[in-house]
C-alpha cells in the first residue's frame, strides 16, 4: 500500500513542477512590473519614523503602549523570547480615543537581548506590506525614542509548541494536527509566491500561533528573507534559524532558497506525527535527533506505525498515517531538489484533507461509533509506552550522511556559527 502511494505521489509532484516551471517561464515581465509597484520599504528605523509607509498599521506612542498592558503588569506576560517580552493588552478608547476595543499582544525588545532594530523593522516591513489569512496581523508599532514594540492581533490558543509538547491536558487530535499543517503550509506558499518571494527561515513550532478557534498562523518574522530573482537560485546570507529546524545544506553553506522553509515543514510535520521535539537530549542518544533517528523508518510500514504518537491510537487510519509520513520524507529530503513546492504540498494537505472528510461522513452515515473514525489496527494495538520508545528496527539505522552533527553552543534554540548568535530558549509569540 505505501509502495503504491509512493509511486502516485512522486508523479504527482513531477507534473506539478513542470507546471510550476511553465509558468514561471511565461510570467518574466508582470512579475518585474509588479515588483517596481510595491511600497519602498524603509531601510532603518530612522526611515520609518521620517516616512510611514504602511497605511494599514497604526503608530503607536510609548504611553499608549504602558496604557494597553496597564503599565506592563507582570501578570499580563504570555511569554518571553529572544526577541524580548509579549504582554497580552487591550487598545481600547481609554488608550486611544475612538480606537474600536481590541485585543493584542505586545512584543517589546529587550536592548540587551539578541535581536535589534534589524530584526525589529523586517517584522514591519514584512508584515505591513503581507496580508493573508495564515499570517499573524501586524496592528501597529511604536518606536518611540529606544523603545521598539510590536502590536499584533491575540491568537487566543497560544503556539503550537504549547499544544502538541504539553504534558498534561486535552492534546491535539489527527484531524485538528492536519488542518493546522495545512494552514501553515498556505502560509509559506503565500510568502514562497509573493511578488517578491519571501523565505520564512525559522519555521518551528512555537512560531505557529493558533487562534480561538485553533486557525493557524505564522508569527514573527524577524528572520524573514527576500527570495532569490531573476536568475538567482539563492540568496547568500549567515546561518540563522533554530537549530533541528534548518535544513541541513542551509547549515552547511550559508545559501538560503525556499527549499529551505519546505526542510523546516517536513521537520515540523514529523513532530506532528510522532508527538516528540525536533531536538530532545532526554531521549536515548539515538533519538535525539528527530529526523536522524525518524524519517529512515517513515517509508517502512510496520516500523512507521510503532513510532507515531501514541496519543492519537484510534484517530487515523493506516493509509493515512502513511501519506503523511511519505509527505514529511519528501520534504525532509537531503537534496533540495528533492523536496516538493509549498504549493505542491498545500495541494496534497488539501486532497487528503477533503479525501478524510468524505470518510469520516460516510463513516458518520453508516451509522459508525463517534468514539473513534477508524478501526486500530491489530498489530500497533499496545500500551503507551511500548509505542513511545524505541523500537528495535530504528536503533540500527544511521543518521543522514551530510547532516551536522553539532550542537549550538550553551544549549542555544537559534542556531548560527556567526557571532550574532541568537539565543531563544524559551521562544513565545504573540498568543503563547
């Protein structure tokens, strides 16, 4: 059965790509004259600030800022990161007159921390020319004097991170895991198919922001990078990202291309599928890489079953559990060119999805138990523990030739050789 999907997919993928490149090829001059109509984007902060020129962002003042989070009241703190700290606030007539009530988050730049006014403007530029529905909305900024804060909508769900890792409580199921990976997979490929194309470059978990109704999008964009044009095939820059996340030729040569965001998916996919971290020391050494030690055993059946979270026992079925995992290989490919478009990918996420629905209401019709969807199969029917560790067939398997090996120094989320090394253990955004 996974043979056969292997098969389908790898021509499905072929033909869209031609199709890509055909119309790439027969589009050359709109996305030149596209491009010269965007926004000039300010080039440091003292541009900004001479020259707004995002229309649908609000400026805000210091004040008004200390009036939204009742003068940065601890208990008002969802998070902190290397960016700095995010308070949940309220913009309301008291802070503004006339400003219609509305929930935010508040990120505030620790000046002693590792990011800065770079990192600070790409959120503004990126986010106030980008609108899509899996992107988090940027309302306003302020950039009083030193201070540097960001102002977005509150994503009353939290991060992704919070859900999928947490110890305790209700966790995700298949279903709600699925549609969050394709909404963060329309992201990317809106940012992948901008006029100016536009690489993520730090693509994890606690990135993703869920709202109240556990829609997912992506925050902080910090790290975010103009694309390749023209007959570029990559952007050159320093190795920033967070570690277990950056694909591996990124790490290695510095050369930054979208291919690099579809690496980061496939990893962030993988953890959706077996409920562990992409880098987690309290595994056995084998298993602390996650894509090291996992994506040798997602084309195997049997050994891919015995290794997916055991907290989703009863959601799925076989043959879905093995597109998925046959999905997350492709992207997690050592060479570039063998990974899927996000597009491409969104198109798969979209034909499974519709493809589980059509089941479940059958299902449904059919007059099935609402307890669970599908049958567990025989064979992986154990307790939870036995599925949780290792498994006999995985310990043999060797790492990915050409991956490095090396761990950031002082146990540092953002991995970068340079000595701007950004540090961000404890990395939340604006709804964590």
């Amino acid at each position: 059965m996974g043979i056969c999907f292997s098969i389908e997919e790898d021509q499905m993928l072929q033909q869209h790509q031609r199709l890509q490149q055909q119309k790439q090829e027969q589009q050359p001059v709109q996305c030149e004259k596209s491009t010269s109509s965007a926004p000039l984007a300010p080039r440091d902060v003292k541009d900004l600030r001479e020259s707004p020129v995002y229309s649908n962002v609000d400026i805000f003042t210091y004040e008004e800022m200390r009036l939204a989070t009742k003068r940065f009241r601890p208990d008002l703190i969802l998070g902190e990161g290397g960016f700095g700290i995010v308070y949940k606030g309220v913009i309301d007539e008291n802070v503004r007159q006339g400003y219609k009530t509305t929930q935010v988050a508040i990120k505030e730049l620790n000046r002693e921390g590792f990011q800065g006014d770079r990192e600070w403007l790409a959120e503004v530029n990126y986010l106030g020319q980008l609108r899509h529905p899996n992107l988090v909305k940027l309302i306003g900024y302020c950039c009083e004097d030193e201070h540097r804060l960001l102002v977005y909508e509150y994503m009353g769900s939290g991060s992704l991170e919070r859900h999928l890792f947490r110890r305790v409580g209700s966790t995700l199921t298949w279903s709600r895991r699925m549609k969050i990976a394709l909404d963060a997979a329309k992201g990317l490929a809106f940012l992948h198919g901008a006029e100016r194309p536009v690489i993520y470059r730090d693509f994890k978990t606690s990135n993703i922001l869920l709202d109240a109704d556990f829609n997912a999008k992506l925050s902080d964009f910090g790290l975010a990078k103009d694309g390749p044009m023209g007959d570029q095939t990559h952007v050159s820059t320093r190795v920033m990202g967070t570690y277990g996340y950056a694909a591996p030729e990124y790490v290695m040569t510095g050369h930054l291309t979208s291919r690099s965001d579809v690496y980061g998916f496939g990893v962030v996919l993988l953890e959706l599928l077996i409920g562990r971290r992409a880098l987690d020391k309290s595994r056995p050494s084998r298993e602390h890489n996650l894509v090291e030690w996992a994506r040798p055993l997602l084309n195997h059946n049997k050994k891919l079953l015995r290794i997916l979270d055991p907290r989703l026992e009863g959601q799925y079925s076989d043959k879905a559990a093995m597109k998925v995992a046959h999905l997350a290989y492709q992207c997690l490919s050592q060479n570039p060119k063998g990974r899927p478009l996000m597009n491409q990918v969104v198109e798969i996420l979209e034909n499974f999805q519709s493809q589980e629905e059509n089941l479940e209401e059958a299902i449904l019709q059919s007059g099935g138990s609402g307890l669970t969807l599908y049958e567990v199969p025989k064979d992986t029917t154990r307790t939870q523990s036995q599925r949780g560790e290792r498994e006999p067939e995985g310990q043999t398997s060797n790492p990915g030739k050409g991956r490095s090996k090396s761990e950031p120094p002082n146990d540092c989320d953002l991995y970068s050789p340079s000595p701007d090394l950004l540090c961000n253990d404890n990395s939340t955004s604006s709804g964590s």
